[in-house]
C-alpha cells in the first residue's frame, strides 16, 4: 500500500519503509544539522559548556566587527513579589524577549521557541512556577528557579520537527512575563 493511498495520518502506513530506511527525508539545512550533530554527540552538561563557549565567541566576533552583541540588554528586573498560581501575567512583546535571547536563542538556559511568539503580547494567567523538572536528555530531576507554566500554553510541535501529540507546557523565563494587575477582575465579569 502506497503512502498516498492511505486515510491514516500518522507513522503507521510507512513504518515498514522507515524500518527499511526507505522513507521520504525532508531536506534538512547545514544549520539544522550541525545543531543535531552537537545534541547527538554531546552530554546536556557538555552541549551546554560548549553552547556558552560559543555564544562568548560569537559576540566576541561581534564586537570586532562593530555588530550589537546577544543579548543586547541584560534581562529586566523581575516582579518584586515571585508570580504564583493564579496570577495575571502580560507575555512581553517579542522584541522585549529577543533583547534578552543570546546567540542559541536562550535566556539562562531556556530556549525561547519560534512557535512561542503567538503569545506575545496576550495576558496569561499563571497555572505555577517550576521548582523541578525531569530533563529527559540526560533523565536527571533537575531544580529551576524563575520558570513559569502558563496555564493551557502547550507546545503542539515546532516547524523543525513537525506537529506533536504530546502537550508538553511551555518554559516561560520570569523575565518573559510582566505582572498585568486587575485582569482577573475583568475576566471574571
């Protein structure tokens, strides 16, 4: 049965020819590539070392070449009181956030996505801030401090890897996120 031929549209049809390593590949650029060959090859805790390594050259090169260095601002005061559950938070907007981002779009280690900049702009309400998380790429619980879930933001994929099932919440920075006073009240209404 030919792929095409199929209603499904899911993995099932062309198992057999990814099992064969016969399945169609979309193309994939040079960047796209170097960055799967670092994650492949690397521990979390050295992609890491090597990511600020890099991003500490990159902006070296940066400030030879009279180019602004990432990020370009040093990331803002965050809210005097930490946000909890049930806080009204406005999501910056993207310039604000990529002010923030270094060279590997990430701010203290938290990657701001393509997909995330629908929500700029929008008012959020806080579902709670992270204390813990399982990092899968090296199945280690691992602390964090100054990351807010928002409640329903859920990762749907990303335009790199295609649509995703899984509803994973989305990792805000604080630093993302201004407190938005007296929304509740209209919300409510």
């Amino acid at each position: 049965m030919k792929l095409e031929e199929t209603q499904l549209n899911c993995q099932i049809p062309c198992l057999q020819r990814v099992s064969e390593g016969l399945a169609e590949v979309p193309p994939e650029s040079l960047g796209r590539r170097v960055k799967l060959m670092i994650r492949r090859r690397l521990s979390a805790g050295k992609e890491r070392v090597f990511k600020n390594r890099t991003n500490d050259l990159m902006n070296r090169f940066c400030e030879l070449t009279g180019r602004s260095t990432k990020p370009s601002v040093s990331p803002g005061n965050v809210a005097s009181a930490p946000l909890q559950a049930g806080d009204w938070v406005r999501v910056r907007p993207l310039k604000e956030i990529e002010a923030t981002l270094n060279q590997w779009r990430q701010l203290k280690g938290c990657t701001f996505m393509p997909e995330m900049a629908e929500y700029c702009g929008t008012t959020q309400r806080v579902l709670k801030p992270m204390k813990r998380f399982v990092d899968e790429r090296d199945l280690r619980v691992k602390k964090s401090n100054g990351i807010i879930l928002l409640e329903g933001v859920m990762c749907r994929g990303t335009a790199e890897f295609g649509s995703c099932d899984r509803s994973c919440f989305v990792f805000w920075r604080e630093e993302w996120l201004e407190r938005a006073d007296n929304v509740g009240e209209t919300c409510a209404e």
